[in-house]
C-alpha cells in the first residue's frame, strides 16, 4: 500500500493529541509550541517539533522515506498508547 503525506500527517495529528500538544504548527500565524508536524526537504520526510513562538525546531527522526517515517511514527504512537495505559 502507497505511504502518503496525508496517511503520515494523520498519524503526527495523533500522536499530537495524544500528548496533549496543539495539532497545527500555526494557528494564526503563531507557532504553537511543542507540536509535531512533518518537515519536507530533498524528496525526504522527517518528524520535527516546534521548540519556540518563533518557529524554531528540533529535528526528532532522521530524514526518511514517507514509509520509513510511518514506521517510525507508528513506535511512537505504541509508546505513547502505552504510557497512557491503552495498551
């Protein structure tokens, strides 16, 4: 099955939501801290966090490919799921 950009920005939305961060990286504008978003550059995806009300990031996977990065994702969502005790 075709990994797309929507598919992975679902899960990112998840993940947001399970650790209680904003689900969109701007919301008039203005960066919202802590949130997860996908970052794209040179045919690659990554998972990167807003660290600061100006925008700036930290890089939280490697740059990968949209399947690698689903799998990535969907680790963090199993941890997430299980500190949370729905596993």
């Amino acid at each position: 099955m075709r990994m797309t950009l929507k598919k992975l920005e679902n899960k990112v939305e998840y993940i947001n939501e399970l650790s209680g961060t904003p689900k969109n990286p701007y919301n008039n504008k203005e960066a919202q801290i802590n949130c997860y978003y996908i970052g794209q550059a040179y045919g690659g995806y990554r998972l990167e966090q807003i660290t600061n009300i100006n925008g700036g990031v930290r890089d939280i996977s490697d740059r990968l490919t949209a399947r690698e990065l689903s799998y990535f994702l969907n680790g963090m969502i199993t941890g997430l799921e299980q500190t949370k005790g729905m596993r």
